[in-house]
C-alpha cells in the first residue's frame, strides 16, 4: 500500500536501511521535513547520519525501504540476491520496486548537498565553482556549445553566477583560487555551489565543522538568511549543539543507525535515553 504524504511534506525517508555486508549501518529510519523547515539530524560519531544523506541524495541506493521527495517516489529498494541472506533490518517484503537515480538525477530534481569535508574544485576560481554548478541546468548540447548557438544562455548563468556570489557576500573575492580563502569562507562557498543548482531541499553535512564560536554565529544567521531568501528547506547534519538547539524547528536522532528521539530541540535536549548515548550511562 502507497504511503499517505502530506501536501507539506517535501522529503520523507520510508524506512530506510543500509547495511553493507552484515553491518546495518542505517536500521529503518523514517523521517519527515515539512517545507520551511530547518530540521537537524543528530547523533554520536558513526550513528549513520551521513549514510542516510547518501540514500537521500543517490550516492548509495539504500538495501531496503524508500524516499519521498514533494510526495512523489524517487528512490526504492529491497534486499536481493546473497542480501536476502544476510538482511539485518526490518519490514523485509514491504518494498517490491527498484528506482535508483544517480545524484545528478537526484539534484536536477532539486536537492543539493554539501560535505563534511568540502569538496571545492580546488583548481578552480570561486566564480567558476559557482558557474560549473550552474551548467547543470543548462539546456544546452554538445552541437549548441560547439558553434556557440547557447551564447544567450551562457551570459545568462554567469551573470546569475555573479549575482549569487553577490547576495553570499562572495562577489569581493570571485577571481581568487578557491583553496586561497579562509576555512569559513570556503564552507559559504560550498554552500553557493550548492544553492547554483536552484535547490528547493539543501542538506548540509556538518557545515560548522572546523569552525570557531564566531565563525559558528555568523553561520546560524547565515543558513537562516539563505533559507528565507531562497525560499528553502534545510536538512542538517550537525555536532555543534548550541548551533543546532539554536536554529532547528525539529531534531530526530540516531544511534547506531536506529532513530531513538525525535521532536523539538527542548524536547530532545531534555530527553534521557538522548542523554545516555552522548554520555553514557551512569
């Protein structure tokens, strides 16, 4: 029977479990982000967070369960061959289809990521990190870019390029060779990049990493800016607790693979088996 998806919805995870060989990486995770939200996902190192964001985004088709994306179906999977065998998860027989679309399907549809460790193009300008990621809407082919026939076009990306450089505070430094910025300035990079695309769900793999307290501040304003200006929705994987509490209308949290709590940021914070899996147990 096809899941109900609310008209609010934008992504819901269905399940999902990833196991590679006899590890479950990521145990029957479901979970929902409405649009406008800020939703964080939360855990202890190796909990499966980032797994999961590589189901959502294509990099991996999970072993079981499926994603929603604005109510329709865009990823499916069910244990097959020697998996049927080694199948650690659950609701095994509930999904019967196969729909796996690679991540440059999966961000035409508009979703984009960025990284925990960043991945800039680090042979290339700040301007052409930005541009690169708008060719993926180009509507041009190899014949039109040969004899220049979507020169309208090209002039078009750059100067929306240039734009969005503008509005990220990035347009002073445009020119300069990416690897050449400060670390906090090539996380708002990363995340220009991601915004070229013309996302409607941005997922963000622990964007305050390496950063200072400062840093950190300027960044929670940051991603709220980009939200409202952009009309987005934010997904995000983060450490930095005061960050997280700060910023998120809703948390889920995992542990070994498994969501243990989800609810307000109060809610989470105060919860006692959330407690127990970043301290342990007394």
């Amino acid at each position: 029977m096809e899941r109900s998806i609310s008209p609010n919805n934008i992504l819901t995870m269905d399940n999902i479990t990833m196991q590679f060989g006899g590890v479950v990486a990521v145990n029957s995770l479901s979970l929902e982000v409405n649009k406008g939200e800020i939703v964080s996902l939360i855990g202890p190192n190796g909990a499966g967070k980032t797994t999961a964001f590589n189901v959502v985004t294509g990099v991996y088709a999970p072993t079981n369960g499926a994603v929603f994306f604005n109510g329709k179906k865009i990823i499916e999977n069910f244990p097959k061959r020697k998996m049927k065998r080694l199948y650690g998860g659950t609701q095994q027989g509930e999904y019967t289809k196969t729909l796996e679309p690679t991540p440059d399907k999966i961000t035409k549809l508009g979703i984009a990521r960025t990284f925990q460790n960043i991945r800039l193009w680090k042979s290339q300008s700040v301007f052409n990190n930005v541009l690169i990621a708008k060719h993926m809407r180009r509507s041009s082919n190899i014949f039109s870019a040969t004899f220049r026939l979507n020169h309208k076009e090209e002039k078009q990306q750059r100067e929306e390029a240039l734009e969005l450089l503008g509005i990220l505070g990035l347009l002073e430094v445009k020119d300069e060779l990416c690897t050449s910025l400060p670390y906090g300035l090539q996380r708002r990079l990363e995340i220009a990049r991601a915004l070229a695309t013309e996302p409607t769900l941005l997922l963000l793999d622990e964007p305050a990493a390496g950063m200072n307290p400062q840093e950190t501040a300027e960044l929670t304003s940051f991603i709220r800016k980009i939200r409202d200006d952009f009309n987005l929705t934010v997904l995000m994987i983060e450490h930095h607790m005061d960050l997280v509490m700060d910023i998120s209308d809703r948390l889920y949290v995992l542990n070994f693979g498994a969501l243990i709590a989800e609810g307000t940021p109060e809610e989470v914070q105060n919860n006692p088996v959330v407690i127990s899996a970043y301290l342990g147990e007394n």
